[in-house]
C-alpha cells in the first residue's frame, strides 16, 4: 500500500485535479492527483493505481466540471453533508487527498454525492449541483435544491399549478380560500413526485379547481425551509408592525433582499398571480386581505415551534402577504 508521503501537500497541485486541462490522459490526471511520476521508472506504479483510483478520476472530473459548468440560474445552494464510510480506496474531492481510516473516512453530500474530509467540508463553496437522481421527491424538498436539480427558476410545482390556476379557475368565488378533497390533493401530490413536469392536473383528471389550489398550498406547507425564510421572519414581523406606511413598505423591500434567489423568485411570480387573483375579485371575492389570511400562515412560519408565538404573529403573517400583493410592483 502506499504511504502518506506519497499524496500532495501543496495545494496548488490539489487546484490541477480540480481544474483538468481537456485532453490530458488519464494516465497523467491520475498520476497528478496521487502526487507521483508515472514514466520510465515509474511506469510499475501504473497497472495498481489504473486498478486502485481509476474510478476516482471521474468524481474529480465531474467536481472540476461543476466549478465551470455555466447554470443560467446560479443559485447558491449549500452542501448537505452527512459522515459516510467509504467502501474501497476514496480521494477527497476537495483536496485530493486520500481518504484514510476504515469507516467514517469523511462526509458525502445527500444532494449532489460531493465526497470530502469532514475538516475540507468547511472550505468548499457553496456551489452544490443536486443530481436529479438524488431526489427522491417534488413535495418535501428543499425548495433551492429542487430548482438547482432541474435548472429552473421556480418549482416546478408553482409554474403548473399557476398556470392551470389562471387558465380556468381566476374567477372561481372563494379561490383559495375553499378546499378542495384531501384525497384527491394527495393524488395531485403523489403525481407530482411521481411523474415531475409530467403530472397531468388538466380539467379532465380534475374538473374542481380547488383541488389544484390544495395542491399548491399543501406543496408551500410542506417545504422544510419557507418560502419566507426562519432567518428573516422576525425581520418581517418587525416591519409589519412599523405604523408610517411608506417606511413600512421600505423595510419589506430590504428584508425581501435577503432572501435566497430561489425563494424571492418564487415569491415575486406568487405574488404577481395573487395580484391577478385579485382583480377578479368581483367574481372570485377574494381581496388582498382574504388572501393573506389564507397565505400568511403557509408561506411564513416563526423558526420555534409555539403556538402561542404562532397566534401572536397570524396578523402580521397576513398583513405581510396583504402589502406583497398589495405592491407586487413596487417591491419585486
């Protein structure tokens, strides 16, 4: 086996594994990521490493590949690392370093498969690429990872049912506010992780309107993140309670910024439809103010679990949505 003198302490020759020059033999990749001249002399060295940390060498590509690849939507998403044990001879694809120990070697993210040393895991950017076959489901995922994992600027869940919405249901009376049956909300949502864009939620499948609208609330009720943040909650609560209404507005305004871009994207395209919602209220009777009594719980929620904090803070929730709606606009 090889000793620890073998592997790169020089980080400048870690930063060549993760920035490949295209066309480089693989011969050559690997012998720079283990640190050793494979030539004349060390050409013996060759057929163990070939065996032992070839299938390395496409885990640090595709780390390499990931730094550069262009994403149209360059949302940053942090990695989701969890202790994983490695079974086999595994490099850091950070450092590239060799992984040593026999269990807990180091982390791997549950989002994208990135494998690290748990100490590299504090230095790697926030620039986790969730693999598509990483993500079991629609319903429940974190809201940043599933946009990343399909390179769309919004869920795909908000885009469809948005649009079904708005083409036979914005004069529906009571839009939002009535429910649709629980069942059939679940079918819409078993579709959803089950066949992606491909779900069909068209008039035939369901005929009642409010089955979508179900599916769309329950799909903001269940993110583990909200779309309004647990990091900027309070910051919200506070503006709301601010009584002059122009530095009202102005404090929403800056709390909107700290949003991450997948959750103020999401929230900008939700609130221009509830807008549209809104100006067919003589037909629907829903208001801005109806539909924050029904969105401020579902797209806001305090970071502790109380429900007396919870009951406190449902007026502002709903005067939150009312001015997003209100002066979708002015603020997004």
């Amino acid at each position: 086996m090889f000793s620890e003198e073998m592997w790169p302490e020089n980080e400048k020759k870690c930063a060549v594994v993760r920035k490949p020059k295209q066309g480089r033999k693989r011969q050559e990749l690997l012998a720079v990521a283990l640190g050793v001249k494979v030539g004349v002399r060390g050409g013996f060295l060759w057929p163990p490493l070939k065996l032992f940390a070839c299938p390395q060498i496409s885990s640090l590509v595709r780390r390499a590949a990931l730094t550069h690849h262009d994403n149209h939507f360059n949302y940053e998403k942090t990695h989701n690392f969890k202790v994983h044990t490695f079974r086999g001879p595994h490099w850091c694809e950070y450092c590239a370093n060799f992984m040593w120990g026999l269990i807990a070697q180091g982390v791997r993210c549950s989002d994208c498969g990135l494998n690290v040393h748990k100490q590299c895991s504090k230095h790697v950017p926030n620039d986790c690429q969730p693999d598509l076959k990483r993500i079991k489901k629609v319903y429940c995922c974190d809201l940043t990872t599933l946009v990343k994992a399909h390179n769309t600027q919004r869920p795909m869940v908000v885009d469809i049912c948005i649009r079904e919405i708005e083409a036979r249901g914005l004069k529906s009376e009571g839009l939002y506010r009535v429910s649709g049956f629980t069942e059939h909300i679940e079918d819409v949502k078993m579709a959803f992780d089950r066949d992606g864009e491909k779900a069909d939620i068209s008039a035939s499948i369901y005929p009642d309107i409010n089955i979508i609208t179900g599916a769309l609330k329950l799909y903001f009720r269940d993110l583990p993140i909200p779309v309004i943040t647990y990091d900027t909650y309070s910051k919200f609560i506070e503006a709301a309670k601010i009584s002059n209404v122009d530095e009202r507005l102005e404090a929403v305004h800056e709390v909107l910024m700290l949003l991450p871009p997948a959750h103020y994207e999401t929230l900008r395209y939700l609130m221009i439809h509830l807008k549209k919602v809104t100006l067919n209220e003589k037909d629907n009777f829903m208001n801005a103010e109806n539909l924050g009594i029904v969105f401020g719980p579902t797209l806001m929620r305090p970071p502790e679990d109380s429900t007396l904090t919870t009951l406190h803070d449902m007026r502002y929730q709903k005067l939150i949505v009312q001015i997003l709606i209100e002066n979708e606009d002015v603020l997004f």
